[in-house]
C-alpha cells in the first residue's frame, strides 16, 4: 500500500493510473495480462448485489488476457462474502479456472485469501 501511495501522484500524471468504473470497462478485449480489484468486489457485498458482482467479475475477465485477482474474499463484517460460491459456480460452468490462493498479506483481520480466475477459454455471455 505504501508504494502505491508513493507511486500514485507521478503515475497518475503519467497516465499509468486511469479512472474507470465496474461494471464497464472502456478497454478492449484482452487489453491486459493481469487485473486486480482490491478491497472493492465481495468487500461491500451489502452495497452491490451479486448481478452487480458477476457483471464485474466477468468485464474484468474480458480484458485481461491471462488472470483476474480479487481481494479480499470477506464483506466488511470480516465474514466470506456470501457471493463467494454463486459467483465460483457461475465461472466454472462458463469454463473459467478459478483458485482460492491463502495470501501472507492480511490488513484486514483473517482477510488473507483472494480469488485467481484464470481466463483462457472464456465466455464472455454474462447470462447467469
């Protein structure tokens, strides 16, 4: 956290951090190997619902080629988003590898798990 703090004000002005909002994404297909969403999706489950999250979750997998990473995988009652099997049920059966990866990473208390979802051979229909 503290090196993207240091980092945000040049790589901003260098255009390395660009403001969008889920679930639409102005970027192309495959546009990127890696995409995160941190402390946002699953984290405030009570505010988005899980159409919400699956809409995201999937536009996120549109644009990255390789892998998509979410964390944390807990709402903000420290208790695992009840989103969390409906939305792993959702990417298995469109042909989606997901893992569940125990990070050493935990600045909120027992929120060390994130969610890897591997994107080769994917459906990109949002349909659930």
């Amino acid at each position: 956290m503290s090196n993207f703090i240091k980092d945000y004000d040049n790589g901003k002005k260098e255009g390395r951090y660009i403001h969008q909002e889920l679930p639409e994404l102005s970027f192309e297909n495959d546009s990127f190997d890696l995409v995160l969403s941190s402390h946002f999706l699953f984290l405030y489950s009570e505010h988005f619902d899980l159409q919400f999250h699956i809409d995201s979750i999937l536009e996120m997998c549109r644009v990255s080629k390789k892998e998509v990473r979410i964390f944390p995988l807990l709402n903000l009652k420290n208790e695992k988003s009840e989103y969390l099997e409906p939305i792993l049920k959702t990417l298995n059966d469109k042909g989606f590898e997901t893992k569940i990866i125990k990070t050493d990473y935990e600045f909120q208390k027992g929120a060390n798990e994130l969610l890897s979802i591997k994107v080769h051979n994917k459906t990109l229909d949002r349909n659930i």
